[in-house]
C-alpha cells in the first residue's frame, strides 16, 4: 500500500523553526545555568541537543541536556510489546530545583507528555517543566499544552505527522502522511 505523503516543512523550515524555538527559549531563560534541555526518546532528544547546540553558538556557554525514556512510563505500554524495549535515561546530573525544558518531536493527544511528566519527577523535583515541540499537530486527549511551539498543524484523523531526522539516518523533513497516527 502506497502511503500519501506531503511535505509540510522542508529541511531549511525546520532549521527555521529550532532557530525561532532557541530565540524564545533564550528569552525566557536569560540565565540559563539552572536550565536544562531533556529530549524524549528518540526525536525530542536529538532537537534538544539541537536546541542546545544553537544556544551554545549564541551564549557562548555550555547547556546542560538530558534524554528521558519514557517507555515504562506510558499508559499503553504493556499493548506495545510482551517485551518492551526500553532506552536509557541519560540526565546531567540532579533536576532539583532546575528549569527543565522537555522537548518532543511531536505533541499530539498529549500521552507521551504525561508518561514524561511521571518520569521526570521520579528523578527530583525541578522548580519548573515546561514543554517545547517542533510540531502541534492539535487532537489532545489531555490538558497538555506547549510552551514553546516550531509548528501548529491542524490534521484530521487519517493523518499523522513525521519527524524525519538526519541523526536517524534521513534527510530532516516534517511529513503529513496517510494512515492512522503511529504510537511509539
């Protein structure tokens, strides 16, 4: 079965998009020593170090990043796999008392970012979480927004968003394409 793909933001909209991200970021974290940058396995976490790495060429300092496996942490995960695979959670040290900034791909029915919200706190009590996504895609199941936004997209069922990444091997594009949304 052929699949029904439309670009919604090229390579050069992306970059765009974490550039505009990094510049609000920035803004609201003029010091950002007590910041730190968690990517959810596995598009959250390659933006955030993104994210960081453009902070970095502004600041001139280092950005503390972390990356957080949410597997054990969703509501559906005994539905995924008899045997889930689970990834490693990889913090920079203590989140106590820090300005987490927890960074997905793409916000949708906002289960992921619950499943986040349970595993971060399992590792300390940081001052404040807030949340930055490439892409909106609306549909929310939970009261979850976004503090920080690349793209709001409206799709109707039938349609999902793709992240696609060059650190996973493709060309980085945000697809629109056929087919139910995938659960990771």
């Amino acid at each position: 079965m052929k699949q029904n793909k439309t670009l919604a933001m090229s390579a050069q909209e992306l970059d765009q998009s974490l550039d505009r991200l990094t510049d609000e970021i920035m803004a609201h974290h003029p010091a950002h020593d007590e910041m730190i940058l968690v990517g959810i396995r596995t598009g959250g976490a390659f933006l955030a170090q993104r994210l960081a790495d453009k902070i970095v060429r502004h600041r001139g300092k280092p950005v503390r990043v972390g990356v957080l496996d949410i597997t054990l942490y969703r509501d559906d995960w005994t539905q995924l796999s008899h045997k889930p695979l689970v990834g490693k959670t990889e913090l920079p040290g203590s989140i106590d008392d820090s300005e987490v900034v927890l960074v997905d791909d793409v916000l949708f029915t906002g289960r992921t970012i619950r499943a986040a919200l349970d595993a971060i706190i399992d590792y300390g009590r940081p001052r404040r979480i807030e949340l930055a996504v490439l892409v909106d895609r609306g549909g929310r199941e939970l009261p979850i927004q976004p503090d920080y936004v690349g793209r709001v997209l409206q799709l109707p069922k039938g349609q999902r968003v793709n992240v696609y990444l060059s650190e996973m091997g493709q060309a980085d594009e945000v697809a629109i394409e056929s087919g139910p949304p995938e659960r990771p």
